[in-house]
C-alpha cells in the first residue's frame, strides 16, 4: 500500500518541475552545437585512442559546457521584474512605459541580460537589455509605445534571456507580469464655438461660483490666454482697457451622449470616427465639469462626472 504522504511529496515535486519546464528553456547557438560536435568528436578520438590528453580536453569541454549552464541559470534566478502602465492612454499617440528590474541574490550580479515584451502570446523584441546588474539592485528600463486601435492590450509578461558567459547557450525564463492597458479612441479638439452651442441647449441652473454658462458672474481685466471673445467691449470701452466678463456656472444641466452600434460592415470607417467623435466629446465635457450620461447598444454608463467616470465611459 504506498503511503498517501510519499504520493503527495512525489506529486508536489513533479509539480514543480513541470512549472519550472515552462518558465525556463534552453537551446544551443549555433556556436553553442559547432562546440558540442567537437566536443563528440575529442570524445570518439579519446575512446580510439586511449590517449590521456584527449580524455583531459574532454573533460575541460565539458565542464564548460556544465559551467555555461550553470552560470546562465544563476543569471536568471532571483531576478524581480515589475512593469509599469498608465491607466489609459490614446490611440496614435506615444507613450512611454516602464519595467523596474531587481536582482535578489546576495553577492552574485547577473550579466549580459535581454528582455522580450510577452503581448497576447507573441514576444516582441523592444530593445531592452541589461549588461550588467550587481547584487541587491535595481534598474529602470523605458519603452515607447504607440498603439494604433481602440481598446485593451494584454501585457503577459517578460521573456529574460541570456548568453553568458560563453555564448553556448540561449537560456530564456518568463516572468509573469500581467497587466492590461485600456487604449481610448483619438481625442480630438473639437471647436468651441460648437462645444458653446452644444450646452447651451436645454435649461440649466445658474450656480454664484465661475465656471461655464452664460449668466454674468463678474468682470476682471483681461489676463494672457483669456479667450478673445469674452472681452466686454462696452466696459472695455469705458475704462480704456481689455474687459472681459466671467460667466456663473451652471451644475443642473445634464448631457445625454447616445452612441448607436448597429452599422453594416462596410460602414466600419465610418463608425470608427463617430466613435473618435463621442471620445472627444466626452472628453470636452468632462473638462467643463458636466454630469455626463452615455448609452451604448445595451451598455448604460449611468450620470457621473469627473476622471473616474470619463474612463469608465472610454472603456
């Protein structure tokens, strides 16, 4: 009868050294199988011969070859990596982001390290490297993106890999470091004069605080930056300098976007810039602090303000 403890310590060891097998790879260079068939080739003349310096040669080959697979494992183990994204960033437009890399061993640093970006299963190369990394420290290492569609990008993880210290193997591990990154439609500047008459239809309630509306609320003189056509000309006039008037703001007014999903398929351009439309509108409203509202086919975001709520729309 096999002893239900010897099982589970079997099972937990076959465990992780399948889990192991999956973060962790190897494979010869090409320099790395031209030194293996050389070395197979001193061995065969070794066995022939029977000469002692062959069998020596021999053994320095492959104690190399041990070496070489030792030091590369030490390069990657205990390494930290964590990676760093934004909450949202916009379509077509660069961003930059981030990965903090540690090295956790006491005393032994780790040399001549590379880093593949593992998205949505394909490993893409972004140049970052590490030559490198002492014990008991870190290092930032910085990418551009641009991403070019609406929507979310899946960050797995990272692809370490290495070639020291001979170059005879390529040892690679992964280290999963899941993050997703929500990329909004464009944003686009929409004009003020349609944004002005866009709000003002309907009725608001005029608030004793500044902010946008159109009830007076006061006059200051003219300041660098103040929009051109809120100067007062008559008071301008007056007092023979620049004028311009402050409107009360106005908090009860409150916007219903509607976006409809329902296009044929060969309308996709189209639908796609009445998408980057609503983005922006949404956007322009949430900076003039408007309780915004947007259905979506079935999805209703409910009446909200603020970044919170404007991200929550974007998604």
């Amino acid at each position: 009868m096999k002893h239900p403890l010897l099982t589970l310590r079997a099972f937990s060891v076959f465990s992780s050294l399948r889990g192991l097998s999956r973060r962790r790879s190897i494979r010869f260079t090409p320099e790395g199988t031209r030194f293996l068939l050389f070395t197979f080739g001193i061995g065969l003349a070794a066995i022939n011969t029977g000469n002692n310096l062959f069998y020596l040669l021999l053994a320095m080959m492959l104690s190399l070859i041990v070496i070489s697979g030792l030091l590369s494992e030490h390069c990657l183990r205990r390494l930290e990596i964590r990676r760093h994204v934004p909450d949202l960033i916009m379509a077509n437009e660069p961003t930059t982001l981030t990965l903090s890399v540690a090295n956790r061993h006491r005393h032994l640093p780790s040399f001549s390290l590379r880093f593949l970006d593992v998205v949505e299963g394909q490993e893409v190369d972004r140049g970052l490297a590490i030559h490198l990394l002492p014990a008991q420290s870190s290092m930032l290492l910085s990418y551009p993106l641009l991403a070019t569609k609406r929507g979310w990008i899946r960050f797995e993880g990272i692809r370490a890999q290495t070639l020291f210290p001979f170059g005879l193997f390529l040892k690679k591990g992964f280290y999963a470091t899941e993050a997703h990154l929500l990329v909004s439609p464009p944003i686009k500047p929409l004009a003020l004069r349609f944004m002005d008459e866009l709000v003002s239809e309907g009725q608001g309630e005029s608030l004793s605080r500044r902010g946008h509306g159109t009830q007076l609320y006061n006059l200051r003189l003219y300041q660098p930056g103040d929009d051109s056509r809120s100067i007062h000309w008559m008071t301008t006039a007056r007092t023979s300098q620049l004028i311009v008037r402050e409107t009360e703001a106005e908090d009860q007014r409150r916007i219903l976007v509607i976006l409809s999903i329902v296009a044929p398929d060969e309308s996709e351009p189209l639908f796609e810039r009445s998408v980057t439309f609503v983005a922006s509108l949404l956007w322009q409203l949430t900076e003039r602090a408007y309780p915004v509202r947007l259905i979506v086919g079935r999805e209703d975001s409910g009446l909200g303000s603020g970044s919170a709520h404007l991200f929550a729309m974007l998604r």
